[in-house]
C-alpha cells in the first residue's frame, strides 16, 4: 500500500510544470497581442497623471486573449503603482461569478475596505463605501469587469457607475468591460453604452502561425525539453485554428495530449496523442460552454441541432442540399417556436433569436454567413460548429432531466 504514494512520485511524466499549461496561468508575454496590449496600456496611462480616460470595451470571440491581456496589464499597472506609489487603484471582477451590480459592488467594497462586514448591507451602502475611498485617496480607481455580459442588471450598474463621477469631487472610477457576446452591446440601454463603450477594441481570432508560436511557448515551460514533437504542436494548433482560433481549446490539446503520453507511460508526446485528444477536448469544451447558456439560448441550439440531423428544409426545397447542412435563420426561428410550445416556454422575438445566432457564432458553437446571391436575399446562413451528435448529447442530457 506504501508503494501508491511512492510510485506517484516516481512516475515517469512529460510534463515539467502542468500549471503553465493551465488556463489561469498568465504568461510572462502574450504573443500576437502586443498591438493590443500597447492601445490598452496607451488608453489607461493617463491613470497615473490623474487624467481622465476612457472607459474601454472590449469585445472578441473565446480564447483570444482578451483575459489575459487584460490581467498582464493590470500587473504591471500594479508594478508601476508599487515602484512610484502612484495613486492608482484596480479591481479585476469576473461577473460570471458577481452577475449583478449588487454583487460587483460587494467586490468593490470589500476591496475597499478590506475585513469590514458588508453582506446583507443595502447596495447603497457599498456604493459610498467606494466612493469614499476613491474620493478620499484622490483615487484613479479602475473596474475591470470581465464578461460582462453575464450581469442581469448592466443599464443600472451603469448608470450607478456614471453618476459616481458626478458625485465625486476627487478621484475618479474607471471601467473596462469585457465579454465574448457580440449582441451584448446593442443590448445595452443608449446611456449605459455610451458610458462604457466610449472607446472600443476588437481582439480577433488567432491563426495557426500564430496558435504555434504561443504553444511553443507554453510547450518550453510546461514541458520537459524535448518532450513534445513539433509536429505535435503544428497539429494542436491547426486543429484549434480550425475552431475559430481558441488558443484556450489548443492549450487544452496539448495538456490533454501530454497526460495520455504519460498514462501510454511514452516519453515524448506525438501528433497521435494530440489526435486523440481532440476526441475528448472537443467534448469537454461544448459541454462547458453548453451548460452556461440560458435556458432560450439552449433551446435555439436544440432547434439548429435538430434541423441539422433532420437536413434543412430550405436547402432540400433548392436543390442544394449536402452533407454539410446548412441552415436558413428563418427556420431555425420556426423550429425554436415550435420547442418553445413543447416545453411550454414563451417564445421572444425572431429580431432577439437573430442577435442570439451572433452570439453562439462568437462562442463558436456555430459558424454563420450571409447568404450570397442566387438565394433568397440577405439570409443568414447557419452550420453547427461541432459534431451534430455531441452536441445533441450534451443538451438531450438538459432538456430530458
Ligand atoms: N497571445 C497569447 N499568448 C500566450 N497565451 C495566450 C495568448 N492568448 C491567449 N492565451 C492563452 O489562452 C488561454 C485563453 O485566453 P483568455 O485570455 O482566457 O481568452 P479570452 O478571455 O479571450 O477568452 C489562456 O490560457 C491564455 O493564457
Ligand atoms: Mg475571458
């Protein structure tokens, strides 16, 4: 029985270090995102001289970076602040865990005022527990709120936000919004989006090249030396180019790929290992990104699934069907209706499921385009990203529960 622990410690392994092959790790430099990484430090710079500056939204599909760059310019904001004991302050919040303003405030006052009960006072008072403390200190405070989409009561987050600016007569706060939706903001009421799209920053998807360089980066330090192929590398990457350019997914790939190496007890991680990870990669990464989406957001993805075992309507009825189904918007609305009445929901509108379909394409569940001549006008086109039976499994597993 001794001997579990001791063979676990004398395990043959790939690996070097497993956690820089994490998705929280933050590399020491992000490659391919300097560009970005210059704008948004050029846009937050005036920070420290105490000028004011402009709320930031960025917005890009999953896994392009769009966290992480963020967080390695907050560190070295950090540094600055702690080397000139400039009067600067941040608070990183990620709204998928704080997804109301009552809850992003909470976060704000207990950073604020560090060890002081807050929960179950009202949301006013943790407001003027952070404007105190901005205005106190002369404060640049910065809020970074990290996919912010998720928070069910934005416009008055907002509105709150602004009207602190007005309140305060030093200091002043600051936010940069983060999110992967690209319906989110013409969701946004007019004020609020003004307020926080004052200046703007697309991160778009990542290449192959570009997927390789960042893996081999990783790869050195997560690795021991000579412990995954090149070739290995190219294939994470080209898969993960292929799905829409998530460097999070090809990160994934060879973490996935390194731990089957070790279980096959082998010394060096071959594109035969990536292969296989995919299989199981590609699951995990649907049934992660499946179970977050709100009820009518899975109930569209049913209805595209559905239509794509079934074969499109349309296309049959044109003459260009084939074994890639794709579909028409139209009928994929129809066919949400129709579950909706299935499941006794009340269906919205076929403007909302429209935004909706943008939003699942820059999650990448789906691919779309706008169909080109020939068909009838301007009609968005509409594939599944992954494999009809996987997804179907995933979201079978929701609506049978
Ligand atoms: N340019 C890059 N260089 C190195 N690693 C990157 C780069 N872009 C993304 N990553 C890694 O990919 C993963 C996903 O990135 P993340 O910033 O969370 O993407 P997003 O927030 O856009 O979904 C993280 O592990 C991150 O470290
Ligand atoms: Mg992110």
């Amino acid at each position: 029985m001794d001997d579990i622990f001791e063979s676990e410690l004398k395990k043959a392994t790939v690996f070097q270090d497993r956690n820089v092959l994490s998705q929280s790790y933050i590399p020491e430099t992000l490659p391919h995102r300097e560009k970005e990484i210059e704008r948004m430090m050029k846009t937050l710079a005036p920070m420290l001289s105490k000028k004011i500056i402009h709320n930031l939204f960025i917005y890009g599909k999953t896994g392009t970076g769009k966290s992480s760059s963020t967080r390695h310019i907050l560190n070295r904001l950090g540094d600055v602040r702690e080397k000139y004991d400039a009067s600067v302050d941040f608070i990183y919040v990620n709204c998928h865990n704080c997804n109301t303003k009552y809850q992003v405030m909470l976060k704000c006052a207990e950073y604020c005022a560090p060890g002081k009960p807050f929960i179950g006072y009202p949301f006013s008072h943790l407001f003027e527990e952070v404007k105190k403390k901005v205005q106190d200190n002369d404060t640049s405070f910065l809020i970074v709120l990290d996919e912010v989409d998720k928070v069910k009561d934005i416009d008055e987050l907002m509105y709150t936000l602004t009207r602190a600016n007005d309140e305060l007569d030093h200091g002043r706060i600051s936010l940069i919004g983060i999110t992967n939706s690209v319906g989110f903001k013409e969701q946004l009421d007019p004020r609020s989006k003004s307020t926080l799209c004052e200046e703007e920053m697309v991160f778009p998807p990542y290449n192959a090249t570009e997927l390789e360089s960042i893996l081999r980066q990783r790869g050195e330090l997560g690795f021991k030396q000579g412990a995954i192929d090149e070739s290995a590398i190219n294939l994470a990457a080209a898969l993960a180019a292929q799905e829409s350019g998530d460097a999070r997914y090809a990160l994934k790939l060879i973490l996935k790929a390194g731990q089957i190496a070790d279980d096959l007890k082998e010394k060096r991680v071959t594109d035969s290992h990536v292969q296989i990870a995919s299989e199981g990669v590609e699951e995990e990464i649907v049934y992660e990104i499946i179970n977050t989406l709100p009820e009518h957001q899975k109930i569209v993805l049913y209805a595209i699934t559905l239509l794509t075992e079934d074969g499109s309507r349309m296309s049959k009825l044109d003459g260009s069907m084939d074994e890639d189904a794709v579909l028409y918007s139209g009928e994929v609305y129809d066919k949400y209706r129709g579950l909706c009445k299935v499941y006794g929901k009340k269906a919205r509108t076929a403007r909302w499921c429209r935004d909706y379909l943008n939003d699942l394409d820059m999650m990448g569940l789906i691919t779309t385009s706008i169909s080109g001549k020939g068909i009838r006008g301007n009609t968005t086109l509409i594939q599944l990203a992954y494999p009809q039976e996987k997804v179907k499994r995933v979201l079978e597993k929701h609506f049978n529960a």
